[in-house]
C-alpha cells in the first residue's frame, strides 16, 4: 500500500448530489444602491430599484414563495400607497438579501436553490436547463394548528384511536414524558419534560391504551373502572392527557410520512369526521387542498402554472388558518446534468480523510469519555443497561451539556495542538501569508493521541465547492476544492432532500445509510424518527422511510415488527465503546437520523443521545478545528493539496466600528480602515449560524446590510468568497454533496455473538449500604502508601473477623482524570444485611486507627455494583466473587514477597499473570498458547536485569520450580492452589453463558492492578514479560513432542 492509500481513510459511497442556485442570467443585482442620501433621494433610489426589481417575474415568485408577507409589503408600496423613508430603506435591505442569497448560496430553500444529482466519469460536464421541478406540501406548523383543535373535538376525539405516548415514564408519582412545542405560538421551543399526576385513573387509561384503542373504547373502560366518577370528569381527563401529549391520537403523522396532509385526511375520512355537521366544511376544504398539492407535485407544469396553483392552494389553506406565514413548503429539484471527473472525487475522500486526521477529539468528545468511564465504573464492561434506566435519574443521567442534564461541558484546556496552531496563525500573520499549506509532517504534528488507536466513524458526508474557471480546467486538474460542511455523523443532509432523486439514486442512498459499521451476527441500522422541538423544524425533520426498520420515538405507530420501541433498547461498552442493543433479540441496533436537525436545542435530549452512543467514542468527525486559536480576529486560509479546508477568516465585532450614532461615512471610513488593518477583501461571506450572505464590501448597499447584522449580533464572521472566475465552470454557485464510508473496513470484532434475549442490568442491581450483604469500603490516601496499607494493616481488620464470607480489594485509578483522586477499594461479605451496623463499626475503627498513623485521608462507604455483564450473572457472578477474593489474597501474598525479597514487582505479577492464565484454560498449554496470541506483541528495549528476573520467577517448568526456591514463596503458591479451583469452578459456569475466553483480558488486568496498579505503561511490560515467558514455554514443549 502506498503512503497515499495509508492516508486515504474514506471512499465514495453512493451518488454524488448537487446543490445549487436557480438564479438566472439577468436577474437584478443589489448594486448601485446607497441609501445614504436626503430622504427624498432614499425613497426615490430605492422606489426604482424595487420597481426595477419586482418587475423580474422568477425574482418576484422566490420571494413571494419564500415571503408572501414581504412580497405583499414591496407590492403594497408599488401600488402608490404610503412611502415613508424607514419602510422604504427596510424593504430594499430584505429584498437585497434575498437577491443576494440567490446569487450566492446554494443550500436548497423554495425557489432559490435545488438539488440534483451528479454522475462521475472520465470528465466535467455542465449542462444548466430552466425546467426546475417544485414539491409543496403543507408548512408543519400550519398543519400542527389545524390539528390541535380536532383532537379536543369531542365527537371526533370519540372517533380517533389513542395511545400512550411510548416514551412516558414514571417518577415519583408523576408521569413524565419529553415536551411539545405549542402549535398555537410559532417559534416556541418545546419543554423538556412535562408530567402529570401519577393517579390510579392516570395509571388505568394509559395501560389501556398501550397499544392504539379508540377514545371511546377508553372512555367506557374508564367507566366502567370508575362507576362514581361523573362521565365529563373522566373525558376531562382523558382529553386532558391528549392535550399534553401523554396520549397520541393517529391525526399526526409520524416523521418517516412525507406526506403529514395525506396522512391527516385519510384518518379524517376513516373516522367519517365529514359526518359531523361542524367539521364537514373542513374536511371538504382540506381533501381539495390535498388534491390540489398532489396534482401539482405529480404534474409537469411550466413556472407559471405550478406557481399559480401554489397561490391558489395558499389561498385555500390561510382562509382556514392563518397562523404560518407561508402555509405551504416548497422544495426543488433541478434541471441539470452535471458530470464530475474521479480526480475531483479522490480530492474530497483526501479532504475528508484529513479533516479526520486531524481532529482534536481521535477517541470522542470529552462529556463521552466521562461518560465511558462513568459506565464503566458503575456498571462494569459488557453491562447491558436499558436506555431509560440508563439516562434516567437512578442511572448515569444525560451526558454533560445534554439539555436536562446536570452536568456541564468541561472548560477546553490548552493543548499541544492549540500550542502547533497559535504559532502557525502567527507565523503566517508575521509573514503576510494567506495560507497555512498543511505538509504530512504537519498533519502528524497536529494529529492528537495514537492515529492507529483511532476508531474512525464508519459512515461520514462532506460538501464542498470546486472552484475553476472551465469544465476542461477541471478534468486537466487545476481545480480547488473548498470544504462546506463535514456533518456530524449523528446526523445527515442527504434525506431531506431523497424525495426529490430519482427512485435509483434514493434506493442507493439508503443503502448508504444501511451500511454497518460492526461484523456482529444480525445487526440492523434502524431510522431514528422523533418530532423536534419546534413546530417549524417539522419541515426539515420529515424525510422518507428509507431504512426498514425504525425506533420511534413519541409517535402514534400501529405495531409492528420492524418498530423497535424504546423499552427493547439498552446500551452496553466494550473497553473502547459504546454499542446499542436490542433486547428481545440480543442484536446491535445503529440508529440513523437522515436529516441535520440542530443537535443542542431543537433536537430533544433522548433522541440525540441514540443517534450519538453507538459513535461516542470513534473520532469526531466535523469541519476544521482551529482550538483556542478560533477566538482571534483573523484566521488564514488552510489548505492540504488541492483542498481548503477553512477559509480565510475575519470576525467583526461592534466595539471595531462606530456606534450607532455614527453617519453612514464614518461607518464607511472605519470599515475600511479596518479592512486595511486585517487585510480583509472586498468580496466576503457574512456567516451567522448556518446562514451565509455573500457580501461586495465595495457597494454602499452591502455596507448597509453588514452594519444591520453587526448591530444587530454585536459580531459577524467573515470569511472569503469565491470570486467569478472560481465559479465560472458551473456557471453559478454550487456545492457537491458526499457520502462516503471506510476506506479499510474495521477490523473482524471479537466475541459479538450475544445471548437471546439479553439479561439487563434491573434498577435495584446496586447494593445500598446498609441493605446488603456486601460492604463496600473506599479507603482514600496517598498511592505510594497502598502497598503499606494492605500488607501492615489490612490483615489487622480481617484477623479474628469470624463470619466474613468473603473479601476483596482492587486499587482505584481514572486515568483519563489525572487530577482525581486514587483510593483502595475494599469489598467485604457480610453473613447477613442485618449485620452491615456492626461491620461498618469495624471498618470506621480500623480507618480511624489508620488515620492516626497518617495513612488515611478519609473513608466512604458506597452501592457495590456487580458487573454482571464483564464476569457473568447469577451463577457465574458468584464463582467471579470467589475469584476475585482468590487473586486478592494472591496479590497480598505477591506484594509482600516482593517487599521481603527485594525482587521487582513487575517480575513477580508476571508470575502471577502466567499462572493466572494456565490455571484459567482447560491445559497449562492453552493458556500459554492464549497469551502469546492475545497479548500484544511489544518491542523495544527491556532493562535487561529485569527481564532476566522476569523470565526467572515468571517459570512454570517443574511445577514452578525457580520460583518456589524463592524464600517465602510458599505463601505465593499456596494462594494460587486456591486461585486455581476458583478460576475452574469460574470457567464452568461462565461457559453456559457465553465464550469463557471473553473475560480473561479482565482476569488479567485486574490481577495486575491489585497487585501494582492501574498503570498502563507498567502493565505493558508485565505483559511483554508475561507473553516472553509463555513463548519459551511454548517453545520448550514443542521440543519435547516426538
């Protein structure tokens, strides 16, 4: 393999999509304009560019179709009416940034922007048409308004069928379940969380309605549960709980129905609604309506038609609410074919595969790395947890900085790569440079941690312009690539838009989205469908069924088999990540969201940790990071190869310039010192959020518009804009869409297979102090001091403690919290939980007595918490518990030989690891054969003495002969004669669960860090130890087979 292909992590998955402006030749551009004058000249320089403007029949139907209630404003001030210079100067600066988003962005909105798709060939091919295709269907929060009052109806409630919102949960005597937005207050975000009493008659109806019932099937249950209870009191009740959403009727379609209108009519005409003499003159009107939006989007219509039939329907819709601005969304489709050479292709899966390489999270964001190590530690590996238990208040809770959780995002720290990035950002400032050029050496600088330690994600996407003055340009290779966007993977900007691609290229991008990141026997990638927390985003989130199996989430859905409920989901770990699991089945589940829903605020907490967990812990993925260095005022383009992947950029802030007082010339004037200052074009891109305005520095207008946003922001960045050359060979603005998947798939995963159904950590699965038989000690103090601590003062507690069933120690480190403290961990037996008063007694005299020695900082008794899904459960869990307390005594023992003789305790835990192994396998040789397979295969220089001692004591031959010469030793093998039955007895009953194999990595890793620690480094080397001499016993036995 070449050292490209080593760098290459990401290859083409799919079809290629196309995103564009429809923009014309000849539409109007906001030039010329100043708006600085007399009022008189404002009002007459801006009444003839609007004039001019509105007279442009394509430019005025986007922006009618975008904003019929600005489109209504420029009208009504054409026709004559009042003129004033504020109204005036206010509608040319938002038809001006309409004009020049059409100019300029290519993000599909209305009429504006499309997509298509592309095909990749030999060469670049453009060919631009003017018969764009538009799909409308009915504005979400116009939908959610119409709906509202049908479901409080209450001969039609009587006639709907209801269930219980499948997300709900209980707390305390509350029912809980996740917020929704108001349908009647547009742009309100939705509660977290709402709840209500949990009563019996609460308690009653929504496990009737489990599964979908008819309202009035619910109401003569109730009844009949309740026969005091006045009928209006109980239909109070249960339209109470449909209006909070505890109970879903089937009006709202679920987000995998593109068509939510569709949907809404045929329940309407299932339950006969157009009997009811109210509601027949709705019905009638919606049917037309839904007839109309079906003729439009089926038919091929010219501009002027479609667009007609759009008005009228509009008409339609705001004579029955008129609560949307627009009542009707419309996408389009375009009318192009657009060819790109493979050379253009290896360039964005290069650019990709940078972006990856070189981002400053390789092993997942901080919080999930936390909240790794908090499963872990709570659960153990292998626990599987269901979800709700899991995020719920008994459980870890939501990851920091989730809405509704507790705890906050960590401060940023300031790292070697922030350290390699101010100093490039300054070198290129002292030399006038508008580019860093990223070189191989420079990337492996940057690059944070391990690279092949790295789990990349297996599914990524990537936008980017290429920018050239000529389709022959392009397939010669003088082309630029520049980044748009690297979308989370926890996220996709493809299917909002597969309505739209053809039926071929929308069944490869599913496929796309089907493709597994794990070998494991049955997983399934499953659609992740939830409603957002504002009415609006409905629009965005409302994408097609494009995978077979889907995990809903607070949606009315009649049952189903390939519907995986919420209840049948748990989450477990392996030492390096999370996966999600289904578990009636036992198989790994991979949620996909296909659309790009904000994750923070508009996409509610459960539904983004599911679309996260299963790549928490791979790489992210995401545009350039520029760390601590993000903060300063300019930035300088970064390129590797061909590919820039951040723009040259600027931020602005309000205490740059003038205030507000200040004339538009001294504005002007201060802007451009600015400029000079910075270095900043005249050609920009204004950003905010994901809203991008192309911007000429050199028009007054433009000026105008920048100064609203910064009075507006107080800051707006600036990045650089293509010029016209740079777009000259697609002839306007683009962007080319990517789906793409790993290059090398990941390596064959071990011991996948899973029990059917899986065992699930229950909520009770903890031992409380005081409620149990187990007592669980943290002795916090020095480290250094341990080893002190177990062989001086620990047999002190446990001599002469006459009814002690069993106990245990282990050393305590997170090693991804240096700062944290370390402590032993004391598990201690108890006979029966009636006796935990008196042994808590012993243990808080003991401590004190240590204390008095100055050996103890403090003591704290907490749940003991098995892990059941490392060790095993019942049975096995019982034959683990004997183990654990088997190998603390050897470890005591390897500790105090090692302190008595002088000899190193890496050499002796080797030892002990050789023997842990052969005793644990069905043959000394298996167990042999195990490590010199399993362990790694480490080089590099060993000091000598200590591998000589090592390979010494770390000898089986002759029954342990070398080491039992040892002075003292006898103790060592005694403990490990009873180690061994412990480990045999273990072995048999974790084999009726699973593969006994699985678990002894952890036999081994615990063994050594009871007897030196949770030190990685050290335990690479009794591991290099431990395999050396399983190797020259391997060896030894061959020889001595005929």
């Amino acid at each position: 393999m070449t050292a490209g292909a080593e760098r290459l992590l990401y290859r083409l998955a799919g079809v290629p999509i196309v995103r564009a402006t429809t923009r014309p030749d000849g539409a109007p551009l906001a030039e010329g304009l100043s708006l600085s004058g007399s009022p008189e000249a404002v009002v007459a320089e801006g009444l003839a560019w609007l004039t001019q403007a509105w007279q442009h029949e394509e430019a005025r139907r986007a922006v009618e179709t975008a904003s019929p209630a600005l489109a209504q404003q420029i009208s009504g001030l054409l026709e004559g009416r009042s003129v004033p210079v504020r109204q005036v100067r206010r509608l040319v600066v938002s038809l001006a940034s309409y004009q020049l988003r059409w100019q300029g962005r290519a993000t599909p909105f209305g009429l504006f922007a499309g997509v298509s798709t592309a095909e990749v060939g030999t060469g670049a091919h453009v060919r631009w048409g003017e018969s764009h295709r538009t799909v409308a269907r009915a504005d979400a929060q116009w939908l959610g308004a119409v709906i509202a009052p049908l479901e409080q109806h209450p001969r039609l409630l009587e006639r709907l069928t209801v269930i219980t919102n499948p997300v709900a949960f209980v707390r305390g005597d509350r029912l809980v379940v996740p917020g929704e937005p108001p349908d009647d207050s547009p742009g309100v975000l939705a509660p977290i969380e709402i709840s209500v009493g949990h009563t019996r008659p609460v308690r009653t109806a929504t496990e009737a309605a489990r599964e979908p019932i008819r309202f009035q099937e619910l109401l003569t249950l109730l009844a009949a549960e309740y026969p005091s209870a006045p009928p209006e009191q109980i239909r109070s009740l249960l339209a109470g709980l449909v209006a909070q959403h505890l109970l879903l009727t089937n009006l709202r379609a679920s987000m995998t129905v593109p068509d939510a209108l569709g949907h809404l009519r045929a329940q309407l005409e299932a339950a006969d609604a157009d009997e009811l003499p109210d509601l027949t003159s709705l019905v009638h009107d919606l049917r037309l309506i839904h007839d109309d939006l079906s003729c439009h989007n089926d038919t091929v219509a010219s501009p002027t038609a479609a667009y007609a039939m759009r008005a009228a329907v509009a008409e339609r819709m705001n004579a029955i609410c008129d609560i949307a601005p627009q009542p009707l969304v419309v996408d389009t489709a375009l009318d192009c074919d657009v060819s790109l050479p493979e050379a253009v292709i290896h360039e964005a899966e290069t650019a990709a595969s940078a972006l990856l390489r070189l981002t400053p999270y390789p092993f997942g964001y901080p919080r999930w790395k936390d909240f790794h190590v908090r499963f872990r530690q709570r659960y153990g590996v292998g626990a599987v947890v269901p979800v709700v238990e899991l995020i719920g208040d008994t459980g870890l809770g939501l990851p920091a900085g989730y809405l509704g959780s507790p705890v906050a995002n960590t401060a940023r720290t300031l790292t070697e790569r922030d350290e390699t990035l101010l100093a490039l950002v300054q070198q290129a400032v002292i030399d006038g440079a508008e580019e860093i050029v990223l070189t191989e050496p420079l990337v492996r600088q940057l690059a944070v941690g391990d690279p092949s330690e790295m789990l990349p994600p297996a599914r990524a996407e990537l936008t980017f312009q290429i920018h050239a003055t000529s389709p022959q340009a392009v397939e010669k290779g003088a082309f630029r690539l520049l980044v748009s966007s690297a979308p989370r993977p926890g996220s996709s900007m493809a299917g909002r838009f597969a309505d739209l691609l053809p039926e071929a290229d929308r069944k490869i991008l599913a496929d796309t989205y089907a493709a597994l990141s794990t070998d494991a026997p049955g997983a399934i990638a499953a659609q992740l469908s939830f409603f957002p927390r504002r009415r609006r985003s409905e629009n965005v989130v409302r994408t097609p069924q494009l995978l077979p199996h889907t995990i809903s989430l607070a949606e009315h859905r009649d049952p189903h088999p390939d519907l995986i409920p919420l209840h049948d989901l748990a989450v477990t770990a392996d030492a390096r990540q999370f996966h999600l699991v289904q578990l009636s089945t036992g198989r790994r589940v991979e949620p996909r969201v296909v659309h790009a829903l904000e994750a923070g605020t508009l996409t509610p907490p459960l539904a983004r940790f599911l679309a996260e967990i299963t790549t928490a812990r791979c790489a992210v993925y995401k545009p350039f990071d520029w760390g601590t260095a993000v903060r300063l005022p300019y930035l300088p383009r970064l390129r590797y190869g061909r590919s820039v992947l951040s723009p040259a950029r600027w931020l602005l802030t309000a205490a740059d310039l003038p205030k507000r007082a200040a004339t538009p010339a001294e504005w002007d004037k201060a802007l451009a010192t600015w400029r000079r200052r910075l270095r900043a074009p005249e050609a920009v891109v204004a950003c905010e959020s994901d809203l991008r305005l192309p911007l000429d520095l050199s028009q007054p207008l433009h000026r105008a518009l920048l100064r609203n946003r910064l009075d507006a922001a107080r800051e707006v960045e600036l990045q650089e804009a293509p010029t016209p050359a740079d777009l000259a060979w697609m002839g306007r603005a683009h962007e080319f869409f990517l789906t793409l998947r790993l290059a090398q798939p990941r390596a064959a995963e071990r011991n996948t297979v899973m029990s059917s159904p899986l065992p699930a950590v229950k909520r009770d699965a903890g031992h409380l102090p005081g409620r149990s038989e187990w007592l669980y000690a943290q002795v916090h103090g020095h480290p250094d001091r341990q080893d002190e601590v177990l062989t001086e003062h620990l047999p002190r507690l446990l001599d002469g403690w006459t009814g002690l069933r069993q106990w245990w120690f282990r050393r305590h480190r997170d090693t991804t919290r240096p700062d944290s403290e370390q402590y032993l961990d004391l598990h201690l037996r108890l006979p029966t939980p009636g006796e935990y008063g008196q042994a808590a007694a012993r243990v808080g005299e003991w401590a004190a007595d240590l204390r008095g020695c100055g050996l103890l900082a403090h003591l704290q008794l907490a749940t003991y918490c098995p892990e059941a899904g490392r060790y095993g459960h019942s049975e096995a869990m019982d034959a683990a518990h004997e183990v654990f307390a088997a190998d603390s005594a050897a470890a005591l023992a390897q500790i105090t030989l090692a302190i008595h003789t002088g000899l190193p305790p890496k050499a002796v835990t080797a030892a002990g690891l050789v023997d842990l192994a052969a005793s644990y396998a069905e043959s000394p040789d298996i167990g042999m054969r195990w490590l010199i397979d399993r362990l790694p295969h480490e080089q590099g220089k060993l000091d000598q003495k200590l591998r000589d001692t090592g390979m010494r004591l770390a000898d089986p031959a002759d029954d342990w002969a070398t080491l039992r010469a040892t002075p003292g030793a006898e103790t060592v093998t005694r403990a490990w004669e009873r180690r061994r039955t412990a480990l045999t007895t273990y072995r048999t009953h974790l084999a009726r669960q699973r593969d006994p194999y699985s678990v002894l990595r952890s036999l081994l890793h615990m063994h050594h860090v009871r007897t030196i620690g949770v030190d990685p480094d050290r335990e690479r080397v009794t591991h290099r130890l431990a395999r050396a001499s399983a190797l020259r016993q391997s060896a030894r036995e061959h020889w001595r087979t005929p």
